[in-house]
C-alpha cells in the first residue's frame, strides 16, 4: 500500500500550535461565530462540514483535539457567557487563531468528577488569587488563554487566566502516549493574581459552564476524526483491491469485506449523528443527551474500525510510516477525553429518567 506509506501526518507539538495559528488565519476558527466577533456568521453544519474536511486532509486525532480544546475551551465559553469587555479583549484574537486557548478542569484526583476538585479561589476584595495544579490539560504548554475552573466559596467558577499572569507556570509534565501532536501538560497556580473582571459568568456557576463546553466538544469533535476515518476507509478499500491473495484481490475473502463493511456503516453512523447534533444546535435546542450519544457511538467506532484497519493491513498497518497503528492509541484515547464511554452512559441514563445515573454535584 504505497500511498499509506506517504501519508503519516503527526506531527509535534510546536507544528501543532502553529498549525492552529494557520488555521485562524484561513478562517476555520470563524464558523457559528457572528460577524459581530468577526465569525462568518454562519451555522454549526458549515462549522461541521469544515472540520470534516480538515480532519480528512490532516489524518492527525492529536491536531483535532487541539483545535477543538481551543474552540470549546475557551472560544465558545467566551462567546456566550462572556461579558461585552471579556468578548472584545478576549475574541477577536481567539477567532483570528492570533491567540489559542484552552480550558483547565482536570485535576490528578478530580477527573470526570469535578466535585472532587480542590483548586480554590478566593476573593480578596479586588480581583481573585487562585491556587491548585491541573493535569492532563490540552494545549499546554502553547495556550495563550485558559479558562480555569475552581471552587469559589461553595461552588465552582470559570476564571480567564492568561499565561503571564503572575503565579501561573506551565509543565509538559504526565505526556501521555496518545494524541501526541496536541501538546498537553500541567497548569500549576500559586497564588496566581487575577483581576475581578477575569471572573466568567456569575460567581457559582462553573458546573454549568463546564456542562456546555462539554456538550459542544462531544458533539463535534468527532467531526474532524470522521475526516479521518473517511481516508482510513479509503486506505483499506484501494490495500484490499491492490492485493493479491490466492486467485484474487484480498477485498474478495468475506472476512475481509465484512470488516471493511463494519467500517463503512460505523462512519455513516457517526456523520448521521454529527449532522444530528448540528441540526439540534442550529435550531437553538439542547445537545445534552445528543451529544453525549455522539460521543459513545463515534469513540467506540473509532477505535474498532482503528482495529479493523490494521488487522486488514497486517504487519504494514503495523509500520511506523503508515500512521494506522498509532490511531489505535488516540482512539483508545477518544473513549476518554471530554467524559469516558461510561461516563456518557451514565448520562444518557440519568437524562432518560432510568435509576440514579450521572449526576453533576456542586
């Protein structure tokens, strides 16, 4: 498979974080932002469609995570719970990729339980002093802006921190071995001062906050992996054609094109949910349980059809330059960021009224 060979995309970091910055400047950080902040004004299916194309032409789950951390992250939180003088300090930059953001939730204890997380916050009459490590967090060390959550007398708050602000320093501490070209570290803040007006939303309501970017990574980061699993389909079908095995081409065995059949169906059922999560925020409805549902179905697809393309492939879908085995890694990944398969079950559970479910505490 020649053309597999050719077309491993990771790339580090620091390509990755310049990479965004191009991508603002071709403007596909502007799509469902309107014209007011300098976004083209249009709907989340033109924000869909794009980031499919990207995901196809980038083949990279590490660059497509990166984007969406900064767009759900700190992008959108802004846009829509931001105050006036928040948007225009904070958005033209994020819009333009000039600035890339991200958001601080996951601390070594308090993953998909935020009320299990002790980084605090306290008013000192003037501004805020914030103290606490985040772990595992997408876009550092490279973040220009954070939106950083932490617990404010006796809830949780959202707080816009930019990386010189005193008392805040970055780690490329606990990389892990998935999702590599998306820079992900440690944010440790000690006695880290902020002003008042860096407060986002109203004081207390952090869970709500994390509950919406949440929604909006679930529902569409899996729009730049379908890209991905479009050419990885493609990869499979032309390996399948071009090789022989006995008296034919490979795709004629039945256990090959059942697997490339599973791949295909798993694809058009995540753009089926895509384009349902899309249609739903279009229209201004809840994406709870949509997105939640989005995010099971397309992280578990996306790992099996990573499986299936390797097994089809054998060893050379085990070559480095090929790039298909470590998809396996950042899909085993895909079942973990922005909430675990379980977690989303869990949710789907308790928004469908059946036993305890999950429950966000304060």
């Amino acid at each position: 498979m020649t053309h597999s060979r050719r077309f491993k995309m990771t790339a580090s970091p620091a390509k990755s974080m310049a990479r965004l910055r191009l991508w603002g400047e071709e403007g596909l950080f502007r799509h469902a932002v309107p014209k007011q902040w300098n976004g083209h004004g249009d709907r989340f299916a033109d924000l869909l469609a794009a980031h499919q194309q990207v995901g196809y032409a980038c083949r990279d789950p590490g660059l497509i995570l990166a984007v969406n951390a900064h767009l759900w992250g700190a992008l959108f939180p802004l846009l829509r719970f931001g105050t006036e003088a928040q948007k225009r300090t904070w958005l033209p930059d994020l819009v333009a990729g000039t600035q890339i953001g991200g958001h601080a939730i996951t601390e070594a204890e308090a993953g998909s339980d935020p009320a299990a997380m002790t980084t605090r916050a306290v008013s000192d009459g003037e501004g805020y002093r914030i103290d606490g490590e985040k772990r595992y967090i997408t876009n550092v060390p490279g973040a220009d802006i954070l939106i950083v959550y932490a617990r404010l007398d006796a809830g949780l708050s959202a707080f816009v921190v930019q990386r010189n602000d005193p008392g805040v320093a970055y780690a490329a501490a606990h990389s892990v071995d998935a999702c590599r070209s998306a820079g992900m570290g440690e944010v440790i803040l000690n006695r880290c001062r902020i002003p008042a007006d860096r407060l986002l939303g109203k004081p207390g309501t952090g869970l709500r906050l994390i509950q919406s970017a949440l929604e909006g990574e679930r529902a569409f980061i899996f729009a730049g992996i379908a890209g991905a699993m479009a050419w990885q389909l493609e990869q499979v079908i032309a390996f399948s054609r071009e090789h022989r095995s006995g008296d034919g081409h490979l795709g004629r065995h039945q256990a090959i094109s059942h697997r490339i059949a599973d791949m295909a169906t798993r694809l058009d059922t995540v753009r089926l949910w895509l384009k349902e999560c899309a249609r739903l925020a279009d229209e201004g409805k809840r994406i709870t349980l949509t997105s939640a549902q989005i995010k099971l179905v397309a992280s578990e697809a996306f790992l099996a059809s990573s499986l299936d393309a390797v097994h089809i492939l054998g060893a050379r879908g085990l070559e480095e330059a090929t790039g298909l085995s470590e998809w396996i890694n950042d899909a085993a990944a895909g079942r973990l960021f922005s909430g675990s398969s379980e977690i989303q079950k869990n949710l789907i559970a308790a928004l469908l009224g059946t036993g305890e479910g999950f429950r966000w505490k304060a």
